[in-house]
C-alpha cells in the first residue's frame, strides 16, 4: 500500500490553512507568472483520461507547460492498453515510473485513490464518476477568494444535478469547513444531495435548506453555483429526459439577485444557463474556468515540492467479505483491492466511494 506520495484525492485530505496557502500561492502566479515559468523544467506530468474533457485536461497541461515542464499520456483509452483488458493497477505502476506526477479522470467512483494505492508518484484527482472533483474545487475557492473577496460567511445556492454532481459534493464539503457558511440546494428530488453529504454539512454545524426553484432561493444568495444535468450519469436516456431542462438560469431570474451576486459553473453548460446572461457582469464562470489553470499550477508545485501532508490513503478496517454495493464503486471491477470500510455505528462505509452499508 503507498502511502509515501502527496496525493489529492479529496480535499478533506488537507487542511484549511493548506487550501488556502495554496489559494495565495495561485494568486501569486497570477500576478508574476514569469517567476514561474522554469519552475517544472525536467519534470513529466501524465494526464490519463478515461473520459472526456476538456477544461481540467488542457487546464492542467497548460498549467505544466507554463511551469517549463512535459506532459505524456492518454484522453482515449482505446487507445491504450486499456482497450485489451488492462487492469487500473497495471496501467497505474507502468505510467507512474515514466512521470513525475500523474492527472487522472475516470469513470468509476474510488478509482483515483485505488490508482494512488499503486503509484510510484503523486495522483491528482481530476474526477472520480459522480464522487469528488477536488482540483474543481480548488479552482472554485481561487474563484470566491478573487471575486467576492473571502470564503466564509456566504450564502451559497447549488442548483440542478446534486446527486451526480462531483463538482457539488467536493465543494460542499470544503466550503463547510469555513465559518458561518449557508446553502441552499435547489433540485428536485430524485437529484437532490446524497445523505451522505449532508451529514457533513450537519456534523460541522452548518446551516442549510432544500428548495424546489432558483426564484425561492436567488434573492438571498452570494454565490449561485450551476450544474448541467449529466446525460453520463443516468441508467437510462427517459430517465435523463425527465430531469434535462427543469432549471435554467435567465435574464428574468438575474433580476431577483443581490447587485453582487455571482453566477459561478464548473462547465460545460448545456441548456442550464442562457447565452443572455453571459454579458451580465455577476456571470464569473468564464474567468472561473482561466482561474482553474492557476490554481492547478499552484497545485503541481506544491504537490512536487513535497508541501502537501494528506491523511493515510485508508485508515478503517479489511472485511474481507463485505463488498461495497455501489455498482459504480472501482472495487467491483478491480478485485484485487482491499475491501476497506470506515465504521460508523452500525454502518459500514467504503473507503474508496463512500458508499453505506448496513451491517
């Protein structure tokens, strides 16, 4: 098991005050980008990608490339030894000898932290299925810092896709870390938060509430943080049809919101924001998504500079014979890992996907 590397797989891994250092730390490149530009010269960044993207890719290989260092690897795995039955464990010790520090995105839940179990460098996490999306959120915490100034005392609307949403999930458990934050969770409810989550949010204390539309929640809100609902997370395409188009921020809906709101998104959008708003100047998501390539050479730096101190990759107990009964959980199709759960009462949690079991 590896445990000797800087991973992030969650952003719970590392403190507040580490969020935030590495915030300053982006804020600085943003101010005097040439004082980095060598800062990675010799070094080799691998972006495997499992699924498509395009900001967190090209983000994090531009954000290497203005370090002065390389990028090797893969944004189709049929066209990688995955296409003839490789194994995540095997793929990972290859790719890892050959870098200095290893992007991934993957469609199974848990799969970053089974990849950095087997890692001969640091693993970033850049999106686990529908789990956690920890560098997003980094990328929103540069965002909030730059344009509204602090990062606690908000009120904070997330609206559309709060099942799926790995962006979500990540940014509430972190911003539930600051003090005197508020949210409010605007879905419907086959889309509506995971219990889960929400038992964090109740166990720091924080106050929330669960409405049905954006006109309910707009007027009192800081930040209103929009999602797509996404196709690739649904079992079925009626199912998906169903949910598509049930919030769309307008023009109309602007009107309803505090002079200093921002629109925050982790993008792409689909029908979710009208191109109208765009021109509106609380509308952040594009300099949210230029913020994201600072905050992720921030990152690479601090990540190859051995500053990080994360937790233990797991921490809970081996059961042997218990198996995690999220059909999207990594262990159910690389067997070889470790059925490792985190005791709470009389439930069992997976370590790789946080899914419940009761025992």
């Amino acid at each position: 098991m590896n445990q000797k590397f800087n991973h992030l797989i969650d952003t719970e891994d590392y403190s507040v005050h580490q969020w935030n250092s590495m915030v300053r730390l982006a804020q600085d490149i943003m101010r005097r980008p040439e004082s980095y530009c060598e800062k990675c010269k010799g070094k080799i960044m691998a972006t495997l990608f499992y699924e498509p993207s395009t900001r967190t890719q090209m983000s994090f290989q531009t954000a290497m490339i203005r370090l002065g260092g390389n990028i090797i690897g893969f944004d189709n795995p049929s066209n990688s030894s995955v296409a003839k039955g490789e194994n995540l464990k095997d793929t990972i010790k290859i790719i890892s000898n050959y870098a200095d520090i290893l992007v991934m995105r993957h469609t199974q839940e848990g799969s970053a932290k089974a990849a950095a179990l087997n890692a001969e460098c640091p693993v970033i996490n850049a999106g686990d299925g529908g789990h956690l999306h920890p560098t997003q959120t980094l990328t929103d915490l540069l965002t909030l810092q730059t344009e509204i100034g602090r990062l606690d005392n908000l009120t904070i609307g997330l609206c559309g896709d709060l099942k799926y949403g790995r962006t979500v999930h990540s940014l509430v458990k972190t911003l539930s870390c600051y003090k005197n934050n508020k949210f409010v969770l605007i879905s419907t409810p086959s889309l509506a938060l995971p219990s889960y989550i929400k038992d964090v949010m109740l166990a720091r204390g924080c106050e929330f509430k669960e409405v049905k539309t954006i006109e309910e929640a707009i007027p009192e809100l800081d930040m209103l943080y929009m999602t797509r609902i996404q196709r690739e997370r649904f079992e079925s395409a009626e199912e998906y049809e169903k949910q598509k188009d049930v919030y769309r921020l307008t023009r109309e809906k602007m009107s309803l919101a505090k002079s200093d709101m921002i629109v925050m998104h982790p993008l792409p959008r689909v029908n979710e924001i009208d191109v109208e708003v765009d021109d509106d100047p609380r509308a952040a998501y594009f300099k949210q998504a230029n913020y994201g390539m600072y905050v992720r050479m921030a990152l690479i730096l601090s990540t190859l500079n051995n500053e990080l101190h994360p937790h233990p990759l797991l921490s809970g107990e081996i059961h042997k014979n218990v198996c995690c009964t999220n059909p999207k959980c990594v262990t159910q199709t690389e067997h070889y890992l470790p059925h490792s759960y985190r005791k709470y009462g009389d439930i069992l949690i997976c370590e790789y996907c946080d899914e419940r079991i009761l025992t």
